[in-house]
C-alpha cells in the first residue's frame, strides 16, 4: 500500500456526497476509473483535465485496489 498516493484522497461529507475525491477538488475517483475503463489513457486524462497530475491517476487506482481488498482505512476530512 502506497500511503503517500493515498494522501490525495480525500472525503469531504460536503464534497460529493463524501465520495473519494482527488485532492479536495470536485474530481471523483470514480471519474478517473471511469475513463480508464473505456480506454483512456493517463496521457490523455492528464491532457483533458490539466489539473490532475499522473500520481492522481496512481492513487485512484491504489484506492479502488484496496477498497476492492477492503482493506482501506477510510479517513474522513
């Protein structure tokens, strides 16, 4: 477990509802994970959506892995 990539998710009750989000910006994880399902690539992602940085991609990843494992130790803002 990469504790560092996790660090840029974060929960905000009054973000989204308290979805996993990217760095307390309004940017789920589940968008992320969403584009890379159809075949966008982290290039592109990062293209689209400037703000975003490859470890943001990483970290997306890394959550959705552990929450999968239910191993994620959720950390609420």
């Amino acid at each position: 477990m990469d504790t560092e990539l996790l660090k840029r998710i974060t929960i905000d009750p009054g973000i989204f509802n308290g979805k996993p989000i990217i760095r307390r910006m309004r940017f789920a994880v589940t968008d992320i994970l969403d584009l890379l399902s159809v075949g966008v690539t982290t290039n592109e992602i990062i293209e689209d959506f400037p703000f975003l940085e490859p470890d943001d991609i990483k970290a997306a990843l890394c959550h959705a892995s552990l929450r999968l494992k239910n191993t994620l130790i959720i950390n609420a803002a």
